[in-house]
C-alpha cells in the first residue's frame, strides 16, 4: 500500500486529540493536557512527512491522488463523499500547517501556565488545526466549506477565549460576523459550480472551468475571492484582523501563520482554473491585494501595540500573495505563504515571549533595551525582523522577490502591473521601516519601562524559546526551497502538478538581476531610516515620525477610518435598509409562507383528527366499509 493512503491518519490526530481532551477535561491536569495536544500534532506532522515520501515516490503525472470516504449527503443527483484529495499542493500546505502548528502548540504550554481553562485551551488548538486540516485535504469544496466553517468557529472562541474581557468579546463577536460576509460569497459560488457543472468535486469540477462561458467563470472567481477576503483579511474586510489579537499571544501566530488567514489563498490557488478563464477577476485580485498591502503597511509605521503592528503585518503580507495571485504566480503566492509561516510565527511568538517577561505589558512606548536580558527572544526575533524585510539570505527575500518580480512581468492579462510593481515595491520599503522601528523600540534604545515593572525583564523557559530558534533557523534558510538545485525539485517545479501554470520570470538575468537588487536596496533603505529616527528611542515620550506626519499620522492611526466607516455603514445605511426590509419580505413573505403552510397542515390535522374517536365499533365499522367498497370494486372489474 503506498503510504499515501495513510494521509487519513494526518486529520486523525488532532481529532484524536480534541476527543481525548474533552472526555478528560474534568481530569486532565496542567501540563498533561498540553504535552497531549502537542504530540498529536507531531504525529500529524510526522504523518504529513510520511505521506509526502509516498507522493513524492510517485510519477509526476500521478500526483494528484483522490480518496474516497463514506457518503456524506445524498439527495437526488447530488452526492457528496468525505472525500480526500492529496497532491503537491494540499501536502505542501500540510507540512507548514503541522510543523508551524506543532511549534505553536509546544511554546503555548509555557505561556499558558497558570491558566484557570487550560485544558480547554488545547482542546479548541487541536480543533483548530483539524478544521484547517480538513479545509487543506478536502476532495470537494463542500467538506472544504466544513474545514473553512469550523476555522471560524475555532476564531471565534479562541479570540474571545479571555471572554471575561468585554473586549476580547466583542473581538470574537468582530470576527465571527466579518467571516461571514465571505461564507456568502463562498456559498453561492458552490450553488454556482453545480448548477452549471454537475459536481462539487475538485478535480472535476477545476477540469471542467474551460467550458464555462467567460462571465460565469468570472462570477464564480469573484464569489471565492469574497469568501478569501474575507477569510484572508482583505480590503475593508481586515477589520476583523487586528482586533483578533485580544486572544493568547498564541493563538495569534497560529491565525495569522499556520492556519486560518491563509486559507484564502488556498482556496483561490486551488481554484485557479476558474480565475484563469474569467480575467477580469485576476485585476480585482491582484489590485485590491496591492493596496491592501500599502494600506496595512502605513498603519503599522505609526501603531505603538506589539502585536497589532504584526496583525498589520501580517495583512500587508496578505496583501503581497494576493498580488501573486491576481497576476498568476501562484506558486509564488505559496512560496511566500511557507516562509511567512516561519518568520511571522516566530516574531508573534517573540512578541508573546517579551510580554511573558513584560508582566503582559505590550505597548512598545514602555519597552526598550530588553536585548540584554531577552538575548534568545531578541536574536530570534531580529532574524524574523530580517527576513520580513527582505534581506538576503534570509527567507523572506527569495519569496517577496518572486513577487515583486512577477508583478513586474506582469500576466493573467493584469492591467497596470508596472504601477503594482510600485506599489509592492514602497510597501516593501515600508515593511522594512516599520519593522525596524519595532525592533529599535522593543529590543534597542533606551529602558523605558523602569518604574513600571514589579521587577526586571526575564528571558522565558525553554519550552517557549526552543520554538523561537526552530523558526528562526526555518526563517534563515527556508528561501532554499524554492532556489532550483540539481537532482532535487524545488518548490515550483514540486507544485507544477497542482498549479500547471508556468512561473512568471524576468525577461532576462539582466532585468532579473535589477529587480532583485531594487528589492534588497529598498529594504536596506527602510532598515537605515528606522534606526537613524529611533536609534535613541522616543524624543520626549512622542514618536518622532507620528509627529511629523501630523494630521495624515493620525489619519493612519485610525486604520484611515475603515473600521468606523464599516461601522457607520452596517448602523445606519444597513439598518435602515433591514427594518425596511423587515416587514414585507421576513415577516411578510417568509414568515407568511412558512406560517401558512404550518396553519393549513394544522387545519387539516384537525379535521382529520375527529376521526379519531377511540371507539372500537366506529374503527370496525371504518374497516367493515372499507373492505366492503375494495370488494365492489373487485367484482365490477371481474364483470367486466
């Protein structure tokens, strides 16, 4: 049996785990319930390397493996089975997922020492990354819909798992709603795909994206992308993002790395056909990525909260495989999804590992010089801070080139791409600014938390800074997999069975060569800026930049009034359009048919309901008649 049937066992785990979990809830005790948690995740990542060696063992023709589960749901010429589908690509989002995840999962039985919910902490963590399991393996894209569902659902407690905290509620609540916007978007591009294509499994369902007519394709690719920005944090629908950071530190690195905000990548990447054949999707793609990108970037330049400028971050970085992907780089959309696995998990962890020595402070107006007694937390964490910002060798130079490049290129028939090359390219300049400030002002600088603390800053135990060296070791070479190398596949020639779209490359060594050192030049530009200005920390208490920028700093402070316009919109335009609505068509229409129907089943029920009398003479009299009138009818047909 080749061992990529075993790819069962990868969901197994975490499954297993949420069950063991929950039966022992009232037993299990700290730690036991977190080691529990953490090796079934190492055992779905020891599964996923298993099943990979099998894949990999394959002919490359032969690389897309269906297999078939028990009937889900079947209703007339509609089936639908627990079908799994393992391939380049779902095994590639596997790997990260697992070994990202089983990271997060070992730092968070340090950090979560001492929780009243321990256990229920791991629990909803298995939950999690099964549901994002699911969502990555499903053979169609209604199991997919289960796994997108119950990430959400995992979101929502999670974010709000400190629910005691208004708001941490209101958070959750935040998010919950958000996604749901896009679940629409995801639900009608389903009855899309059916209604025209008979099927709602993958491969044949992407097979068969060709014979659609232009505008349907277009539809069904527009829909799938509401549902990934929604998921995915983009364009107005970030809101949700940065206030998803009122969770435990780690539960933010497991959103905003392994898991969640990375499925809508996914799901556009998988359903590529469906962009390919309708173009003008590709364009709304790749340019709300763009400015989502630069949008994001500013408001981190000028945000003094530890995790929300890395919740910015991260929808910047969003905003760059976004790009990827409207311009048809899909494998360098996935490329720079893998190594902003690594790096962002580490910096969010790092940030969970100076507030678990800050006494929970994490406003960096109070931090500054913990590099002295933070030294792993600090050397790991700069290795993130080089990496985001493109700094050769590290990870994230190889994967944002490819994007910039790419964008440069051009392709999909992208309109504009030369001006989405320069969009990229001065949010990249950003990223390395913003995230040099955050270095400067946790890590170097003054100390300004003295007289603050009830004692010096600490480095944390072992279980929480051996993650950080594994992912600062993967944020250093993780570049190589996709450098090509002889005798060995790289990651785009890997996914070429998944993804057949040919890589956008630069037209010469020339023009490619140009377009890389642009790309480290602006990173290294952005790196000098950030420490020139906060070299000596805060001048008076006040960020010296926010304070340059005046009226358009506080304009990016408050995220440029998105979320208040968001706000305003589903409160006033919003409300007035759903009480409006209320009376004719709910109440009116859908509760008057459901209603009615109830009322004339009721009617009938009642009439027929004097019938029964209880009367055993009146039942024998019933059948007596009966009986009588079948006979009657028997002889008259003999007769004739």
């Amino acid at each position: 049996m080749n061992a990529v049937r075993l790819a069962w066992l990868i969901p197994a785990f975490p499954l297993a785990g949420v069950v063991l979990l929950f039966l022992g809830r009232r037993h299990l005790k700290e730690p036991v319930s977190g080691w529990i948690a953490t090796l079934m995740m190492a055992g779905a990542f020891v599964s996923a390397v298993v099943v990979f060696s099998g894949l990999h063992s394959l002919d490359e023709e032969k690389r897309q493996v269906a297999l078939k589960g028990v009937e889900w749901i079947k209703a007339g010429g509609f089936a639908v089975r627990f079908n799994l589908l393992v391939d380049p690509l779902s095994i590639t989002m596997v790997l990260f997922v697992t070994g990202v995840g089983a990271l997060i999962h070992l730092y968070s039985i340090g950090y979560m020492h001492g929780q009243e919910r321990f256990t229920r902490f791991f629990t909803y963590l298995n939950l999690f990354a099964l549901s994002m399991l699911v969502l990555v393996l499903a053979g169609n894209y209604l199991l997919l819909f289960l796994g997108w569902e119950g990430v959400g659902l995992c979101s929502y407690l999670l974010i709000s798992f400190w629910f005691e905290r208004p708001s941490a509620a209101r958070a959750g609540k935040k998010a919950f709603v958000t996604n749901r916007v896009g679940d629409f978007g995801f639900m009608l591009a389903m009855f899309l795909i059916f209604s025209h294509l008979g099927t709602l499994d993958l491969l044949p369902a992407l097979s068969s994206a060709p014979h659609l007519s232009e505008s349907t394709a277009t539809a069904v690719a527009l829909l799938l992308y509401l549902a990934a920005a929604g998921k995915s944090a983009q364009g107005p629908l970030f809101i949700w993002l940065p206030d998803a950071m009122e969770g435990p530190t780690p539960v933010s690195a497991l959103i905003h790395a392994a898991t969640m905000v990375t499925a809508g990548v996914y799901l556009l990447v998988r359903s590529h056909p469906f962009l390919e054949h309708g173009p003008a999707s590709g364009d709304v793609v790749a340019w709300v990525g763009a400015i989502t990108a630069f949008v994001a970037a500013t408001i981190a330049v000028v945000n003094f909260d530890i995790k929300r400028v890395l919740a910015y971050s991260t929808i910047s970085q969003l905003g760059y495989m976004f790009l990827a992907v409207g311009v048809g780089a899909y494998t360098a959309a996935i490329f720079h999804m893998v190594t902003h696995a690594f790096f962002k998990a580490l910096m969010f962890l790092g940030a969970g590992s100076v507030m678990h020595g800050m006494e929970d402070e994490q406003d960096m107006r109070f931090m500054g010089g913990l590099r002295k007694f933070m030294p792993i937390t600090a050397i790991t964490f700069i290795f993130g801070w080089l990496a985001i910002a493109g700094i050769v060798p590290f990870a994230g130079f190889w994967s944002k080139d490819e994007i910039l490049a790419a964008a440069w290129v051009g392709g999909a028939g992208v309109s504009g791409h030369y001006i989405l090359w320069f969009v990229g390219a001065v949010t990249a300049l950003l990223t390395a600014f913003y995230m040099t400030r955050q270095v400067w002002l946790v890590f170097y600088s003054d100390e300004r938390w003295r007289g603050r603390l009830h004692h010096e800053p600490h480095e944390s135990p072992k279980v929480m800074t051996f993650p950080l060296v594994v992912l600062a070791g993967l944020s250093l070479v993780g570049g190589a997999l996709n450098i090509p190398k002889s005798g060995f596949k790289n990651l785009t020639e890997w996914l070429h069975t998944a993804v057949p779209v040919e890589p956008l490359e630069a037209h010469s060594f020339g023009q490619g060569f140009m377009l890389s050192t642009i790309a480290v030049i602006l990173g290294g530009i952005g790196i000098f800026i950030g420490v020139r200005i906060y070299r000596n920390g805060l001048v008076n208490g006040e960020d010296p930049v926010r304070v340059r920028l005046g009226a358009l700093g506080r304009f990016f402070e408050r995220g440029w009034y998105i979320d208040p316009a968001v706000s305003w919109f589903v409160d006033k335009p919003g409300r007035a359009v759903a009480e409006t609505l209320a009376q004719p068509i709910d109440q009116g229409l859908i509760d008057g048919a459901v209603n009615g129907v109830a009322g004339l089943v009721a009617g009938v029920g009642a009439r027929v309901r004097k019938i029964q009398t209880g009367f055993v003479r009146n039942y024998a009299l019933t059948l007596f008649s009966g009986a009588t009138v079948v006979l009657f009818v028997f002889l008259v047909r003999g007769a004739i």
